[in-house]
C-alpha cells in the first residue's frame, strides 16, 4: 500500500495534449522532499502491432528557463525559414475521428 500513496503523492498536475497521431502528457510530479519537476511523454500507436511506445523526458525546475529559451528559439528560427502551420484535432465523442482545422502556429513562454 506504500507504493500506492507514494505515487499518489508524487502526480501533482496532468495536461494530455492530443496531436493527430501522437499524444503528449506534460505531468507535473514532486520528489519525496516536495520539489516539483516536469516530465514530457509522448505517446504514439506503432503501425505494425498496435502497441503504444512512449517516449519521455524529465525537467528539472532549475533548468526551465534554460530549456524554455532553447525551445522558443529553436521554434522561432524554423518560423523564420519556413511557413508553420499547426493542425488544431476537434475531437468527437469517437476518438478515431479527428478533424483537422488550421491554425497559425504560436509558442508563449
């Protein structure tokens, strides 16, 4: 049962963005001495079998300015050399069908 209130305690905060294909989860979580870190996963279906293989990174408080200037300037270089152009999913009650509506791209820090 110890286990079970450690990750109880540990998820503070869950954001589930989903992107055509792939969803991503922004988890906010806290170490055992109440410090807050960000995990990013990313989930997608492989093809051949169905089965969903997931990808994920951890970030630590102290680097978030670091990673959101690294981010933001990588983003913004692309938009600077290419058009961008982001695909906002409106979900219906069934999953499988997603509808693509076109937006301009835009990342705030």
């Amino acid at each position: 049962m110890g286990d079970f209130e450690n990750r109880e305690r540990e998820e503070v905060f869950s954001k589930k963005v989903r992107a055509g294909k792939r969803t991503y989860f922004f988890d906010v979580k806290a170490t055992r001495s109440n410090d807050y870190y960000i995990t990013i996963t990313e989930s997608k279906k492989r093809l051949e079998d169905g089965v969903f293989v997931k990808h994920k990174i951890f970030l630590y408080k102290e680097d978030f300015e670091k990673f959101a200037e690294g981010l933001k300037g990588t983003v913004d270089y692309i938009k600077d050399h290419q058009e961008v152009v982001e695909k906002r999913y409106e979900y219906s009650d069934t999953p499988e069908v997603a509808q693509a509506t076109e937006d301009d791209f835009s990342f705030e820090i």
